[in-house]
C-alpha cells in the first residue's frame, strides 16, 4: 500500500527513479528433447511461494528503484540463444547505474553474456549473480568464457545447497582467482537461495 502511494506521488511530481534494477529468474535446461519429457512426467506441481523476489520489489521501490523482473521464454527448457534473443529487448532500456540480478540459470546467463558484452559491464552500477552454476548446463556453459574480474560484480552461494552444488558454482571458480576483485558472499544455510528475504543483496544494491 505504502509503495502504491509513493509511486502516485513520484508520478505526480515527475520524479525520476533512482536506477532500474532487472531481475532474471532461474530455469530448466536438458540435453534432449526426451529428457525434458521425461521430467515433466516425473515432476511434481511446485507451490508459488512468496520469494525474496518480491520482497526485494518491494524494498527496492520503496527506495525510489524502477524494478523490471525479466520473464524469459521457454524457462522449463531453456536455450541460450532464446534467451538471448528476448534479453536483447532489454538493453536499449539498460542505463548508467543500473543493476542486473541473475539467480540459478538466470546467473550463468548474465555471466556468459557480460563475457562478450563489456561496454554494457562497464555502464552498470553493479551485477549480482546468484547460486549461478559454472557448468554442466549445456549451450548456457561459461566454461570457455570469462567474466571480467572486476569489484562491481558480486557472486552469492550457499555451502548447502543441493541444485547447484559449492563445487560447481561459478563463486567458488572466482575463490580460486588470488588476484580476485570480484565480492564473493558465502553462506552456510541458504540453499538454493528459496528464501522469503534476502537483506544481503538489498544491502549491496544500495550501498553499490
């Protein structure tokens, strides 16, 4: 209610947010066709539960943020170049001192995508991956790319978590850099990064 209120009144007065932040959720990727089949057969309903997704919209805007939460086509089976394709829509909205928030696949998007693409690197306020995998995800493997090494990207895991496992993430190749800049925040009870808060990277938007 709070947030609908200063929204009318920013809108009234012509007040410009303070950045957008964009946030681009997780999905599911499989090598065939058949395997996709044979998860959706096996795969229970899930439950739409509140995330700290929303509760970082709402926080964000109460702090005068633009949040834009990017659907991306086809997340039960995603392709890279699909994905591509639809978040190219997106960068010519994408200015100085915005944010990027990738969780899950949506993670190693952003980071094989930052590879290539610097110029958009170096115009953003900060980038915030999180439980982002470094393989074994097929056409959205970063494994022959290389995000940029730099202080305003900050990489988030959790010891426990069962999908994409410590070993395998992209925080822990970055823990193995001596020469690293990158912010890396570790946990030990987060999991999958399911939660209905998440005040660390509220914190580091902000002060970012």
């Amino acid at each position: 209610m709070i947030n609908l209120i200063l929204k009318k009144y920013r809108n009234l007065f012509n007040i410009s947010p303070e950045a957008k932040v964009f946030i681009i959720g997780g999905g599911e990727v499989f090598e065939k066709y058949d395997d996709y089949i044979t998860w959706l057969q096996k795969t229970n309903l899930r439950e739409n539960n509140n995330s700290w997704k929303t509760w970082l919209t709402n926080k964000l805007e109460y702090k005068n943020y633009q949040v834009i939460r990017i659907n991306m086509p086809n997340s039960l089976n995603a392709h890279y170049e699909e994905w591509l394709i639809w978040f190219q829509k997106y960068l010519p909205n994408i200015n100085n001192s915005d944010v990027l928030i990738g969780h899950s696949l949506g993670g190693i998007f952003l980071a094989k995508y930052l590879s290539s693409d610097h110029k958009l690197l170096k115009k953003l306020s900060s980038v915030h991956l999180v439980a982002a995998p470094f393989n074994y995800c097929y056409d959205f493997n970063t494994k022959k790319t290389t995000l940029p090494n730099v202080s305003k990207i900050h990489l988030y895991q959790s010891f426990d978590d069962k999908i994409v496992k410590y070993k395998d993430s992209l925080l822990e190749v970055y823990s193995q850099n001596k020469n690293n800049q990158t912010n890396l925040h570790d946990f030990s009870n987060y999991g999958h990064f399911l939660i209905p808060v998440f005040p660390e990277l509220f914190n580091n938007i902000i002060l970012s």
